[in-house]
C-alpha cells in the first residue's frame, strides 16, 4: 500500500489508511475539531491522489475500525458478498469512480457492483467525486422500498410531513398535518418528533395519525421519533406503528451513547414484524448525519465522511422503508457553512444510495450555521437533481418544535413542478381524488387545510 | 440524529404557548415600534411576531373559514399561510427573513459595554479570537487567555460562595435584553438567602464549561454563568443559568443544573432571578448540583 505522493517539489507521507481517508476530505470543520484534517489545500491534494492509487483490497485489508472491537465493522464486513468483491478487489478508488460514471454503467451494474463494496470503499470514492460527479452517479441508482405503498421510483419525489408540535398537542399536530396533506405532502412518512419521550405520548400520536390515514383512507406510513424502546414499549401497548424508528452512529461506542446496540435493533426489528402495523417488506425508518460519533467522543480518529458512510452499512442490514442524513442540524463546529453543508448532503446522498439504502435528506440549518434558506433552496434542487428518494416538509421551513429551518411544504410542491417530479403514484391516486392534484399540478383548493376538518 | 430536548425546555415551551393565548390586544399593548432599533433599550421581543400582528389566515375561500382559523390558534407554526402558484406569499416570505435576521444578528452582536459598566462588570476573553472561530472551535471558548486569568486573579475575591459570571455565549442580545432584570433580582435574592458574593465578571466569546476553568482559578462553592442561547426563530433573546457546585477541571454535564428560556414569554427575567438564587442555595446546603441535586 503506497502512502506517499510527490506533488508541487515536496514529498507527503501518510502514516496509514486512516490519515489518508481523514485527509482526502473536503474541508469541514468537525475534521478540523477532531484534529485530523489537511493541514492546507495541498496537503488535502496529496491525500486525494494516494488515495486514487489505492486499491478496494487496500481499503479492505486495512480496517479503520477493527471487527474484532466493533460490532458496526462486524455488520459490514458480513454483508460483502465475496465472489462479486473478488472481481472488483484489485480496481483503484480512482477506476471505482470512473466505473460509476460511466455511460454504460446503469443501474442494474451499480446495484451488483455494491454487493461487493464495504462503507469505507465507498466512502474513499466519495472523496475523490466532485458535487456534479456525485449529483450523476447517484441519478442512475434506484432504490424503491414498500411498506404501505411504494417510494423512490425514478421520477418521484417523496415529502415526509413533519408536523410537530412544541408541547405535543394532538391538535395541534394534526392542524400542522392538514396542511401539509394540502400541499400534496405526506407520501414518505407521517412523522412526528416527540417532545416527550414517553410510552403513552408516543402511542396518542401514532393513534392520531392512523385516525386521520383511516378517515381519510390516506396510502402513506406513520412513524414517532421517540428512542426505540419507548416506541417498543408502545407497540407493546397496542400502539399502531407502521414503522419504527432510530438514529444510527457508525461506530459502536457512538451507537452506546444513542442507548441502541446491534441487539436491541435486532430485537425492534423481530418486534415490529410480528406486531407493527405496516405491509413491509421495508419498516425501518432511520436517521443519521455527518459529526455526531465526534460528538460523543466516539470517533476513533476516523474522519466523519467515512463514519456516516459506516452508518448506512448498519443501515443496510434492517431493509430500511426511509433513511434520511439530518445533514445541518449537528452545528457549525461539524459542518460551518452552506459549502460545507451542501457538500455533506450530496455525500451522504450518494453513499447511501451506493449501498442500495432508500436515501431521502433533511436539507436543514441551525442559526448558528453561516448558513440560510436560500442555501436550503440550492442544496433541494441540487438533490431533486440527484433522485434523492424525499425531503422533510414543516410549515414555512421553520420547525417550532426543534427549533431549526429545513424545508417547507412549499418546497416540495414547487421542486416537483420544476424539475418535473411526482408525488409516489400511489399517494398522487388519492391526491386527485382528493380533488388536491391534477396531471401532476396543485389544483386551486390545495393549500386549504380545512378540506380535511 | 438523535433530537431530543431537556424537561425543563419543555416546560418553557409549554408556558410560552400559555402566554401565546394572551388575548392579542394585549401582545400588540406591549409590542415596540420597529423604529429605531439599535437606539431601543427595550427592544420587542419576539421581533416580527409583534411587528407583523398576530397571524391569521391568508386562504381564500377556504371550505370552512372559521376552521383555518382554529388550526392557526392550536399550533406556533406557520400554517394557513396560503400561495402564489407553488410559493409562499411575499409578507409572510418576508416574515420567515426577519426572524432568521433577528437570529442571525444575535449570534454576531456584541453586548453593550454601557450595560456591563453599570453592573461593574469586567471584561476577561477566552481564546476564541472571533466569531467565526468560536463557531468552529468550542473547545477554545472554554479558556480563559493569559492575560484574563491575571486579571482575575488581581480583581476577583478568592473562594467566595457565590461567584456570578456572564458571558454572551451565542447570542449577545440575550444578554443585553435581560441583565438588567435578572442580575439586580438575583442580587436580592441572594442577600435574602444570606449567601455572599465574590467578584462578578464578564466573559466575551464563553461556552457553558468555561465555568470549570474559572473553578480552578476562583474555587467557589457555587459558580452561577448567565450566558446566551443558541437563537431560534421564536426568540433570538433567550438566556441560560447554568449552575454548578465547586466546578472544577473534568467536571461532567450532569453535574450541572440549567434554567433555560429565560426571556420575557419564557421564564421572565425577574423570576428567573430569584430561582437562581433559591437553587445555588439549596447546592450549598446539598454540598452537590445536577443530577444529584434534589429541588
């Protein structure tokens, strides 16, 4: 494994694989926190050229992470599929990428190839891909999943309806959810964030969003997201729950300080078979983003590319409906700026999408990011671009609940009509006989939340 | 993610929606005209909340008027707010801007050099360098520079019972929109608990465990920092009371008792003042502070 590069008359050395990955990354500042950054432009340079020479067998011979100690390394490592890996073992990251962007390389190719791929392989990819590179190469890969309909068809563009409500009143929740039903949204997922995380909050809420998917025989999902045991304990109670939902880390220390291991999300998953309320096969929900394992001092010195790519390989393993990166909510310290931002939200896009895992984006900043909603607006085209599966909907983009702006309801209608995307085709069925959508268009009541009072 | 927030925000949250059913005569009785802002001693609060009215439906010929209207009463956020084709109507695109910019200004502002000479306030920074850096770089905000710990140590009265600290944190306005009621009712309370007070001071560019640091060098009993939030869109002005018993070097975040939301339509100031001096008291006598401690 060659670690050196000779660039502009000096010589760099890297001591490992993990120096490489952490220093081929584009600028972020949690790499610049953890202390493991490219010291300039080009040192950063340096790093993406050895890393283009490296072979997938490098990455693979080398763990970040070993097996041995971490049991999200563990789930990676199970999931490779020899035979196909044998074939792709001795490619460069360099041929990788120029493999995915070929013309010839469709869909069909790229889901076999993935088969063979760990986290990392894929994350030492995404270091080398520029936004466009990353914008096409994850527009050829098609994910589709089904729980009570079907998302992430070419051509759809999907809104979870994220109606949450500060002090959790049902009330208010449901005005909250009339309006985004509306606006033609809600297909992805109903989904509420709690404000208590508690059994009886979280089954009076998921008993409020089936009322209203039963009165108003809506094809969509609902979905709380309360920790996984307290939505347990709820289903336990005879709460109606289509899916079930957890955020993820990508190292096994990170997941501890989530409270989840690998066994407990064994376990929900058996449980929400046998006792959930969704079609399946798909009913998972889950959440990620770049930054929180170095949050919580879990990060082993991997860079946080590499740590969210791991996250969807933990991800891939429960055939999940939806999985979104929350891509701004960690803060300015992990992700500074709209650059820095948008990048991470093509990145995390795409390596879920390479591991075949359904990805949808919560286009999001904090008030403390150098950040603003005309960020949002690039960053949601640029995904609707990239086939990104849904985007989150709250009322004007400002969620009054967890305090931080993401997209609005009126995003979704309006990157649909423009780039020519549709609602999932069994949600726009009921949207028009709902009188709410026609040929793909809002119709002139669509925006009246009291239709559904 | 994992996106959970702290009880006692919940109840903030909760009594900032009791006080949102205030009849809305009397939210616009106490709003401030928008003019001359930067001169305003009491700026609004909520900024555009109050500027631009109580909300109200902007649907046209909606199938039941009355009920848009309950909808918008039942929740704080932006619903019933109509179109024009697919996007949001100019006034309440414009509304959404300016409580962004409220928040946005909060995080870059300076706090008033008038309002810490009235309350004799010295100023000590940490090694934040600016703005921009402290938003990167938390760790730096947790340390004294050199020269303010010479300072301290020349100014502040060693081992006191009480040492009160304030630091603008991510939002200078916080502070500037409610040192003045907190700090005096905090005094008072504490003179009525009978506790005594070391030497305050003022901390440009903190974060909340810059408390251990001015541990090592003060060791206080109890150490109080009234520092600013992270701003929403709701309120850009919310303060925090972080506390803690004999902070120290190590000290963890559950050794830490916090009252947050501390702004006019959260915890008003003049009461958060006298909590803060009724749990730094109820520390001394417990001889501990967060999750240990019982009130």
């Amino acid at each position: 494994m060659k670690l050196t590069a000779a660039l502009f008359g000096n010589t760099y050395s890297f001591k490992d694989l993990k120096e490489v990955m952490a220093k081929a990354n584009e600028e972020k500042s949690g790499d610049q926190l953890a202390g493991i950054a490219a010291a300039d432009a080009k040192e950063r340079m340096a790093a993406k050229l050895v890393l283009s020479d490296l072979t997938l067998a490098d990455i693979r011979n080398h763990p970040l992470i070993p097996p041995e100690t971490d049991e999200v390394s563990r789930v990676i490592e199970e999931a490779v599929n020899e035979k196909i890996y044998a074939e792709i073992r001795n490619w460069t990251v360099a041929e990788l990428r120029e493999h995915l962007l070929r013309q010839d390389t469709h869909n069909e190719e790229i889901r076999r190839i993935s088969r063979g791929l760990t986290s990392e392989m894929v994350a030492a990819v995404t270091k080398l891909m520029s936004n466009l590179d990353l914008v096409q190469a994850a527009a050829k890969i098609e994910v589709t999943t089904h729980c009570n309909i079907t998302i992430g068809q070419r051509g759809v563009l999907a809104g979870r309806a994220q109606p949450n409500h500060p002090t959790d009143s049902i009330r208010g929740m449901k005005a909250s959810l009339f309006e985004a039903l509306s606006y033609g949204i809600g297909d992805a997922v109903l989904g509420i964030n709690p404000v208590i995380d508690s059994a009886e909050s979280v089954k009076a809420m998921l008993i409020a969003t089936k009322e209203e998917m039963e009165k108003w025989r809506i094809p969509t999902q609902n979905c709380v997201l309360a920790h996984i045991k307290t939505q347990m304990r709820a289903i336990r109670q005879g709460a109606p729950a289509d899916l079930v939902f957890q955020s993820l880390a990508g190292t096994q220390d990170g997941n501890t300080a989530f409270g989840i291991d690998v066994k407990l999300l064994d376990e929900a998953d058996d449980m929400i078979r046998r006792e959930g309320t969704g079609t399946g096969p798909n009913l998972w929900y889950f959440e990620t983003g770049q930054g929180s394992e170095l949050s919580s001092e879990a990060h082993h010195g991997v860079d946080q590319v590499t740590l969210e790519s791991r996250c969807y390989g933990l991800a891939k393993k429960y055939k999940p409906f939806i999985v979104n990166t929350v891509v701004g909510f960690i803060g300015p310290e992990y992700l500074y700026d709209s650059k820095q931002v948008i990048r991470a939200g093509l990145e995390d896009h795409f390596m879920g999408k390479l591991q075949q895992v359904p990805m949808g984006v919560d286009v999001c900043y904090t008030n403390h990011m150098k950040a603003d909603q005309n960020d949002m607006d690039n960053l949601a085209v640029l995904l609707a671009a990239a086939g990104v599966n849904y985007i989150i909907g709250v009322p004007m983009a400002d969620d009054c609940m967890l305090n931080y702006q993401s997209t609005s309801y009126h995003d979704i209608a309006t990157l649909r009509e423009t780039m020519r995307l549709r609602p999932a085709p069994a949600f726009e069925k009921w949207l028009e006989m709902m009188g709410i959508m026609e040929n793909g268009r809002l119709t002139p009541i669509a925006g009246d939340p009291s239709i559904f009072m | 993610m994992n996106r959970t927030i702290p009880l006692d925000q919940l109840v903030d949250k909760v009594m900032a929606e009791l006080q949102k059913k205030l009849p809305a005569a009397l939210q616009n009785a106490a709003s401030q005209p928008a003019a001359n802002v930067t001169e305003s001693r009491m700026p609004s609060e909520t900024g555009s909340a109050d500027d631009f009215g109580p909300p109200i439906s902007h649907v046209p010929n909606a199938k039941w008027a009355e009920g848009v209207e309950e909808l918008i009463a039942s929740t704080p956020a932006r619903i019933g707010v109509w179109r024009s084709g697919t996007r949001p109507l100019t006034r309440e695109m414009l509304k959404f801007r300016c409580d962004h910019a409220a928040a946005i200004d909060s995080v870059y502002g300076t706090v008033s050099q008038p309002l810490l000479d009235e309350f004799g306030l010295f100023t000590v920074d940490t090694y934040f360098e600016n703005i921009d850096n402290y938003l990167k770089r938390p760790d730096m905000g947790r340390i004294i520079r050199d020269d303010g710990v010479e300072r301290i140590r020349r100014s502040c009265r060693m081992k006191p019972q009480v040492q009160i600290v304030v630091s603008d944190g991510l939002s200078a306005n916080a502070v500037d929109a409610n040192l003045r009621d907190v700090y005096p009712s905090l005094l008072d309370s504490l003179s009525a608990h009978g506790l005594s007070l070391g030497t305050p001071f003022f901390v440009r560019g903190g974060r909340v465990a810059v408390m251990d640091h001015i541990g090592d060098i003060i060791e206080p009993e109890v150490l109080v920092l009234l520092i600013g939030e992270r701003p929403g869109l709701v309120s850009s002005r919310s303060m925090s009371a972080y506390m803690c018993y004999r902070p120290r070097k190590g000290t963890v975040e559950s050794d830490r008792t916090v009252i947050s939301n501390i702004h006019p339509r959260g915890t008003p100031s003049l009461e958060a003042g006298a909590h803060i001096g009724s749990v730094l008291k109820a520390m001394l006598e417990q001889k501990t502070s967060g999750v240990n401690l019982d009130i």
